[in-house]
C-alpha cells in the first residue's frame, strides 16, 4: 500500500511557501505609514555589486510619517538616493549630507482604493496557488488508486487535503482583510 502523508506534506509545504509569498508582496505595498520593508526591493551599486540598502545603512523608522536612512559610508549617500528615484516606491528623498530622509505623504482616497485593489489581485493570486497545490494532490491520489491505493484512502487523503486548503485560504484571507484596513485607515 502506497502512503499519502508525503504528498499531503508537499502540497502544505507549497501552501505555506504561497503564505510567506503572499506576506513579503503585502509588506512591500505602502500604506501610508512607514515600513522599512518598502526598501527592500531596492537594490544599490556597492563595489560592483548589487545589494540592498539594509546592507549598507542603518533603516529605521523615526515616527510614523518617516523612514530614515543613515549609510555607514558617506559616499554612498547619492548612491542611495539615485536607487530611491529610480525605483516605483514613488517618495522623493530628502539628503541632508548624513541622513537620508523618506517622508511617507498621506494617501488620497483614490490611491487608498488602488492599493486596495492590488491587495485583492496578490490575495486573488495566492489563493489561485493554493488551489493549484490541492489539486496537484488531488491528481496524484487519483493515479495512486490506479496503482492500487484503495478508494476509502483515497476519499480520506482528499477529504485531508481540503481540510488544509481551507485552513491557508482562511489565513490568506485574513492576511488581506488585515493588509486592507491598514490602507483604509486614515
């Protein structure tokens, strides 16, 4: 008798994987406070290669309005500000000569709904993930029951299988509603 529980595993491992997708695309959408994880994506020129700015400065966040950045070489501050103009983050740095200076501007109702929108499109693509994780798992227990497996497994490895779907879609879904009222709040 073939055994289910690797499959069942493989596809919780895939859904999970689609879970921590998920969570880094949120973070990198602004929601009007400041999140250092909007810079992530950013990549800059450090002797030939390219690396993160948390690589090559200190990011924090003062307050709730403003990310600051402070680079451990002086001459990688136009470096840094040239990578933030160039990138879709959409904030203009503010330089000092020491201190790179991100004022997040409040978000208009319209850029709000926006945002809103491109939260459901990542949720709509997760979800579509984990359903193709299910189904994956579906498809592989039906060729198990041609090898042998018999069918009362097999029912009870599918009736397993949705158990884990909707425990992930149930998270991503809360994941969204969370990500959602952050933006929608002023």
């Amino acid at each position: 008798m073939q055994d289910v529980k690797p499959i069942l595993t493989d596809a919780e491992d895939s859904m999970e994987a689609t879970l921590l997708f998920l969570d880094e695309a949120l973070a990198h959408i602004r929601a009007g406070k400041a999140n250092t994880r909007i810079l992530d994506g950013i990549k800059i020129d450090y002797y030939g290669s390219h690396v993160p700015i948390s690589t090559v400065a200190t990011v924090t966040t003062p307050d709730a309005k403003t990310i600051s950045i402070q680079p451990w070489e002086k001459g990688l501050i136009g470096a840094i500000e040239k990578a933030i103009m160039n990138s879709d983050v959409g904030i203009t740095p503010m330089n000092n000569g020491e201190v790179i200076r991100l004022g997040i501007p409040p978000l208009t109702e319209e850029r709000r709904k926006q945002l809103a929108k491109l939260v459901r499109h990542e949720g709509e693509e997760a979800k579509i993930s984990v359903r193709n994780a299910r189904r994956e798992a579906i498809d592989h227990f039906k060729k198990m029951v041609k090898d042998g497996l018999p069918e009362d497994a097999e029912k009870d490895a599918e009736a397993s299988i949705q158990k884990i779907h909707d425990k992930y879609i149930k998270k991503i879904d809360d994941m969204l509603a969370a990500k959602e009222k952050e933006i929608m709040t002023v």
